[in-house]
C-alpha cells in the first residue's frame, strides 16, 4: 500500500533547488506580534560575534565541522540558511538565487523585506546548482567563501567533502531535506559565532507560534494530510511524512498530523521526506482536512479532477486546501525563523477557514 518516493523525491527536489532556493508569499515581512519580534530581531540585527564563541564544532550528518574563526566571507546554498545569517545581523556575500519564488533578482519577500529593514546593501543572488539540481563546485569555487552554509540541502558525501575542500561546510544535520527549524537556526548561529542570538531568535518564534496556537482553539484535535498535486502518469500521490518541516511547521500551529501518515511513514522505506500511496488505498488515510500545493491552478484542477483522487472522503467533502503562490509554498518548505512569521499571516487565516468549513 505505501511506497517510498525516495529517488524519484530526491530528484524532484533537486529540480525545486535548481529552480528555487528560498521561501515565500504576497508582501512585505509582517510579525504576528510586532513589538516584541522587531525588538528581539534589532537586536539580532546589532549582534557582534560572542565571547569564546571560536572555535566550535557543529555535528552533521556527516560527522563535524570545526569552525576556527568568525566567517567574513559566507555562501549560502539554501534559503533557509540565507534568512538564519540575514536574521543574526550578517549578509551573505554569496547566496542561492531562486528563481522560482523569488522576486525579478532571485530574493524571497521576507529575505529582501529584513535586508531593507536594516539599511543593509544587498547581496547578487547566483546559481550554485544546475539544472539538474547538481552543484557547480567552479562558481563555488569563483565565490571564494571562507563558509558554506548548507543546513536545507540532500547533496552526497562526496560532495560535502569537495565543498570542504573549499571552505569549512555545514550541511544537514540528520536527513536529507528534513532539519528542524529550530536546529537549523542554532547550527548557523553556531558556525557564525552567534549561538546565543540564534537561540533567542529560536524562543521569539517559538512564542509567535505559541500565540497563533492559542489564538486558534479551532485548531486542536484536527488530523491534517499534507501533499502535493498529481503529475501526468503518476498512479500514486505524494505524502509528506512527520519529519517533512512543512509538516513540523503546521503541528506547530496546533492542528495534528493523520496518525496513518505516520505509520505510512514509517512503513514506507528509506529516509526520504515523503512516501507514495496508490490512489486506489487512498481511503485507508483518514484525515479531517487535506493540504496540498501546485505550481498552478490547473495542476490542482488535473488533481481533484482524477477520478479516484475525488473520491477520497476528504476531497469529496471539499475539506482541501491548495496552495498556488509559489511564495507560501517555499515559506512552508524551506522553513525559516524570518519565514514563519510571513507565511503565518498568509496561513492561517485559511487554515482558519478550512477547518471551520
């Protein structure tokens, strides 16, 4: 019944990093609590390398990177890692332009709106991956980084010891694609001197969370399916596991994943960041509400207009929600304590009506 998606998902999200490296939605960064997230993030923004903060050493997936001194030349390879150092007060001299979220010059709305904020001249967002999502270690190279920030990534052993090769890298720190957004900020903050700051920025979204959660009573107990649309061919559809941070990120609003997307999970193979179900068994996944996201209308159109896919209960009930904004879809994706706070305001409030439906 349940299948892992694991190269064909490894492949696919290669092509999403190609095309984007970022995070996502309509207009400027707005806090759900401004006072205190502007004040925490000034301060943030002012901070200066911490006291007996070098050397350190931050464990990964594949083993530890020891970083001697505070970094003056920082390459970023997702945007998860963009915002953390943009959030901590420092500005990449090199980063992952995305070119399927991001504005006209590769940058997310909330990455810009943070860098405007603080007055600070604006990196040139490059390509670092090709096409095929695979690295390009010569322009990596070119960018003469003295660190590599790569905590949203899935690239290979051998490649992080290319890049090591190039300058102290940190790459995820469990499995591929999968990093909380908790443990991402302190591992930046970590190799960039500011460990302390990263844990406050960590506590002031954990309470803009919180906030929303309690905000939101109509949240509790409701079971959530999070998925994507269905590609030309395809007799499966996509589940995104509880590992997946679009996932972790919706728990932390208060509503809960479908128990049978964990044991889905769980019995699907490999380490990958979703698994596949047949449409035929989509029935035995019991969910009150189901999230999916499309590049376009007519993808989710294709979708709900397959013949097995509508009839499971919680489509036939219209209980779905789509998101089409490629913005909000690399805000959930790519998670991030400057990405939470402007995928929130765009979220919730349709959270809020699909449950309330």
């Amino acid at each position: 019944m349940f299948t892992t998606l694991g190269s064909r998902s490894r492949r696919r999200r290669k092509g999403w990093v190609a095309l984007t490296a970022a995070a996502i939605t309509l207009t400027s960064l707005t806090a759900c609590s401004p006072s205190s997230s502007d004040s925490d993030r000034t301060t943030a923004s002012s901070s200066a390398v911490e006291d007996g903060a070098f050397p350190v050493t931050v464990e990964h997936a594949f083993g530890e990177t020891t970083f001697e001194r505070e970094p003056v030349r920082i390459l970023t390879l997702d945007s998860a890692a963009t915002d953390t150092v943009v959030a901590l007060g420092m500005t990449p001299t090199s980063m992952q332009r995305d070119g399927w979220a991001g504005d006209d010059d590769g940058f997310l709305p909330w990455t810009r709106a943070e860098l405007e904020r603080t007055g600070k001249t604006l990196p040139t967002p490059a390509s670092y991956y090709s096409d095929s999502g695979e690295l390009l270690f010569e322009q990596i190279l070119g960018a003469a980084p003295d660190v590599i920030l790569a905590p949203y990534s899935g690239f290979s052993r051998t490649d992080y010891e290319r890049l090591s090769t190039i300058a102290p890298t940190l790459p995820y720190a469990d499995r591929p694609y999968q990093p909380t957004w908790q443990n991402l900020t302190t591992d930046v903050g970590k190799a960039l001197g500011r460990g302390a700051a990263a844990e406050k920025l960590v506590k002031t979204t954990e309470n803009t969370l919180a906030q929303q959660k309690s905000e939101h009573p109509e949240f509790a107990g409701v079971r959530f399916v999070f998925g994507s649309y269905i590609r030309d061919g395809e007799t499966e559809t996509a589940i995104y596991g509880p590992a997946d941070p679009r996932v972790q990120l919706v728990e932390n609003l208060g509503l809960t994943i479908a128990p049978d997307v964990v044991t889905g999970s769980k019995n699907s193979a490999g380490d990958s960041f979703l698994f596949g179900i047949s449409m035929e068994n989509l029935d035995t996944i019991d969910t009150d509400v189901y999230l999916g996201w499309a590049s376009e209308q007519s993808e989710v159109d294709s979708t709900v207009n397959n013949t097995l896919f509508a009839r499971w209960p919680v489509i036939a009930a219209g209980k779905d929600l789509w998101i089409t904004d490629n913005r909000l879809t690399a805000a959930t994706m790519y998670v991030s304590v400057l990405s939470i706070e402007w995928a929130v305001d765009q979220l919730v409030p349709q959270l809020s009506a699909l449950v309330e439906k």
